[in-house]
C-alpha cells in the first residue's frame, strides 16, 4: 500500500440479514488531498458503505467482511469505545439533511463544544473561538450570532457549512460527504462545492464523496466509482470515465446529467 | 418560555399548584389549631373565628386538617411520581438504547405491571405485606410504574431513530453521552407533561385508597380519609365532605391543566407530541 493512501477498502462486503441491499466486494482507495466520488442511484448502497466505515451499522442486523484500514489501522472490527477515538477526529462527517442533523435543543456553540471536548481537552471558551474562526473560513463572519442561534433559526445551506466548518475542525484525514449539496438550492449547491474544494486545497484530507448526482462528482472528484445495486460498476479516473465510460449505465448517468451528447449515447447502441 | 407565559391554562394551573404547594409547606404556620386534637365539647362547632370551617365530629378543626392533608396528598403522590422518574428515565433509555434482550426484559416488566389492575394489585400487597404509608407507596409506584416505562421507551426509541444521534455518533459521542446530553433534552418536555398529568392521577388514586382505608394510619388528615369519616354524616352534616372533595378537586384539576396547557404549547411549536 502507497504511504500516502488514506483509506483503503478491501472487499468490503455488507449484507443485511433482513432485506435490502447488499454490498459486494467493494474495494476501493483513497489517497491525501484525493477526493473519491461514489455515485449511483437511491437504494444502490453508497450510503450503507459510508456507514460501514464509520461503523454505523448495527452487528445484529447485518454481516460486514472484508477489511477497511485507515492509514494502515483496521477500523472494521472496532468496538465503541476505540470508535469514539476516531469518528469526528480522523474520520470529519458531512451528512446531507443538514436541518435535521443538528440536535434541536442545543445552540450552534454547544455542537462545537460537544465536538471539540469529546476529542480534545480545551475549555468552553476556547472552543467557541475556534468554532468562530472556523466558521469565518466556511464563509459565516457573523460567527458570534450563529453560534448563539439554534439550528432552527439558520437556513439549510448555512447549517450545512457549519457542519463543514465542525467536520474540519479537528483536522481529520478523511472527510466522508454523504450527499452534500442533496437537500440545496443550485445557488447553495455550487457555493458548497466551492468551499469544499477550498478545504481540499487547505487541508489536503482524502475524502469519500457520495453522491446520485453526477454533477457534483465531477466538480470535485479526482477518482470516480459508479455503483448499482451494491456492486461497483465501473471505477476509474475522473478523465476516464468521463471520456471513456465503458459501461451502459455510467453513460446514462453522464447523460442524464448533460455531460455527454446524447447522439453518443445512441451511437454506443443504447 | 414566552409561550408558556401566554398559555391561560399553564398559568392557571401553576397558579393554583404555587397555593396549594405553599399550603402544604407552611401548613403548621397557616393552620390555626392542631390537627390531630380530639376536643369532644367542640363537636361539630359552626365556623367561627378560631375555626374558621368549624370542628368534625371528634372536635378537631377542619380547616387545619385539609391544610396538613394538603401535605400528605402532594407528598406522597410527588414521592411515587420522583420514584417512577427516577426508575423509569434510566432504565428505559437503557434499554432501548441496548436493545434486544435488554429491552424485552423491560417490557416484560413492564407488562407485568401493566396486566395487573392497581386496585387488586394494592389490596393484595396490603394483604401480605401489610397496612402502611411505605407499601401505599411501594404499590402504587409499581402499579404505575409500566404505564411510564413504555411511554420513556417510546420517546427514546422516537428521538434514537433521528438525524442529530446519528450526527452526534459520527462525531465521536459515546452511547452514555448520546443519551444524556442529546436524547434527555429532546424528550423533556414530553415527560414533565406526562408527570405532570400523573401526579393529579396519583392523587386522586392515593385518596381513594385513603378513602377505602387503605395505607394511611386512621385518625391522619389525609382528603381521602376525611371523606371517609364525613361518610357516616354525609346527611346531616354534607360540608364534612364536600370540603375534602373540594381540595381533591382542585388539585387534580390544577395539575391537568398544568399539564394539559403544557402539552398544547409545546406542540405548537413542533415540540412534543402532538396528539391533535
């Protein structure tokens, strides 16, 4: 394994012992400052992946093989209260429904907070001066006011960069964005993908960046894995796989999302 | 907080509860004789200055009984409502939080305290164990004690299954700080309704049994006990029980409209459950 790969899954397998999806030999890598850009359609299992590595996934529920190692650790097998050690800290959250992510009774400071004193040892006040400088480079100067507010009294797309401004405020290796821009307006949507490709450049972690849209993909990805019903499709160099798809379904997705003629696709024989 | 202010039926009944609370408190500085004094030349003495709802049948004054039994009706339905608080919020959340076996264990308490009807439930427990304040007590806690459980388990299971856990999980939270600090908030003000409307139950049931001459030693002004002395004159002399009934009336109704105004501002605001 390269020293500079973050994240790498190895077979990764997840079947739920109910119904519903399952994941097949997953295998993918991540390197620093990369960004993965998992894309395929509702139900096809990019988000029960993202769960697999956070470790989310309830045991009884489910049967998980297969190895995920982050930098060089293997997390799959990990119980809480190693867990606690690195979700938040190594491993940064960006979840998509950013109005329901926020506990409703608790302040924007008291999110900080809770994050920052779980992982490190720092007083309630440094922390809010943290959050506020934070919060700045997510593009909120008014950072006194946000984290005085409660998450009902702030839009969606400022919630969702103060998740942002929380998921790199421990500096983590890998941020896991799990359909970022999803519950957005266009106009958020584009100025989200800017501010995260911003925080590529400053903090060069790796990230796994979820999405059913190809659009968002490509503007940030480096890689691309198009998944369907739990199995990777196709996995490649953003450049591949937007000049040379090789399967139906990518060229689909590249259609649909205008970034192939059209008259290609019929050409391809679809 | 506003609106709570605003809501006639909160401030009514946190009105009426502030009164009768503070009556219980300072029912030796308020009442005007002993309670308990038996004075047979005073016997069933018209309201006067010094007895202010005149003397019962053994002379003692009315007035001074209902203020003490203010004491024994709050006190006792406030240490059953602390006890099912203390018992039920920790273990409930426990279970769901655990799950599995956990969680059948505890409905199955649950619905072992459920299927058996209070009444039975007291009068067996009484008939074993014996007359007494701290069985009263002990019985009626686990005869309501169910009824809580599957309602702080409900709650829990409603607030486990959102966006903010599953946010404070991938940051790092532990099980024990999930559910203190993230889930115990969320489901607050839908428990102090619910322990709200069962204190004025817990009164009502505490008097009733009371009244059957259950738990409570005889002779102790309790409103359920009074009522039942006033009984035997019920036609000659009715004020003996009306006065009692009318404490346990205004009581319970102070606490469901506490309760009930509660329930209904909070709901507005998407808070709470809301039952309309």
């Amino acid at each position: 394994m390269n020293k500079d790969t973050i994240l790498a899954v190895r077979d990764l397998s997840v079947r739920y012992l109910s119904t519903g999806v399952n994941i097949e030999k997953m295998t993918f890598e991540i390197g620093r400052g990369k960004v993965l850009g998992l894309v395929g359609e509702s139900g096809s299992g990019k988000s029960t992946v993202c769960n697999a590595i956070l470790g989310l996934l309830d045991s009884a529920a489910v049967q998980i093989s297969g190895s995920v190692r982050l930098q060089d650790k293997e997390i799959l097998p990990l119980f809480w209260d190693e867990r606690e050690k690195i979700n938040g800290k190594e491993i940064g959250v960006i979840l998509q429904n950013s109005m329901a992510a926020f506990n409703p009774c608790m302040r924007i400071r008291t999110h900080f907070i809770e994050t920052l004193y779980t992982h490190l040892l720092c007083s309630k006040r440094d922390a809010t001066l943290y959050g506020i400088e934070l919060l700045r480079k997510v593009g909120l100067p008014d950072g006194q006011r946000v984290m005085r507010s409660y998450p009902y009294q702030l839009s969606g797309g400022m919630l969702q960069r103060v998740m942002i401004a929380i998921a790199i405020s421990l500096n983590p290796v890998l941020i896991i964005a799990d359909e970022p821009t999803t519950a957005l307006d266009t106009g958020n949507q584009a100025i989200i993908l800017e501010l995260l490709s911003f925080i590529m450049k400053e903090y060069k972690p790796a990230m796994l960046l979820v999405s059913h849209d190809m659009d968002t993909v490509t503007a940030l990805a480096d890689d691309i894995a198009v998944m369907k019903d739990g199995r990777v499709l196709e996995q490649g160099t953003k450049t591949k796989i937007l000049h040379d798809p090789q399967v139906g379904y990518t060229k689909e997705l590249l259609a649909s999302a205008g970034l192939m003629e059209e008259t290609d696709c019929l050409r391809s024989g679809m | 907080m506003r609106r709570l202010k605003h809501n006639k039926s909160v401030m009514v009944g946190l009105g009426f509860i502030t009164i009768i609370v503070l009556c219980a408190v300072f029912a030796g500085e308020l009442s005007p004789n002993d309670p308990m004094k038996i004075n047979m030349s005073l016997r069933f003495t018209e309201p006067s200055q010094s007895f202010p709802l005149g003397a019962d049948a053994y002379g003692r004054c009315v007035f001074s009984r209902l203020l003490y039994g203010a004491r024994y009706s709050l006190g006792l339905a406030f240490l059953v409502m602390i006890g099912i608080v203390i018992t039920t919020i920790p273990s409930g959340m426990a279970a769901v939080y655990k799950g599995g076996f956990f969680e059948r264990i505890f409905l199955w308490l649950c619905d072992i305290s459920m299927a058996l009807p209070p009444t039975v439930l007291v009068l067996a427990i009484m008939g074993v164990i014996g007359n007494g304040i701290a069985n009263l007590v002990f019985s009626t806690l686990f005869s309501y004690w169910g009824w809580y459980g599957r309602m702080v388990r409900s709650y829990t299971q409603t607030e486990l299954a959102k966006g903010y856990v599953t946010y404070a999980v991938t940051g790092g939270a532990s099980g024990v700080s999930v559910l203190v600090r993230q889930v115990l908030p969320n489901i607050f003000p839908g428990l102090i309704i619910l322990f709200a409307l069962g204190i004025g139950d817990t009164i009502l049931m505490i008097s009733g049994y009371s009244f059957l001459g259950i738990g409570l030693p005889s002779g102790l002004p309790e409103w359920g006990a009074m009522l039942n002395d006033a009984k035997s004159m019920l036609l000659q002399a009715p004020q003996y029980a009306i006065y009692p009934g009318v404490c346990v009336f205004i009581t319970v109704c102070a606490f469901n409209l506490f309760g009930e105004g509660m329930r209904k501002a909070l709901a507005v605001g998407g808070m709470g459950v809301n039952y309309e």
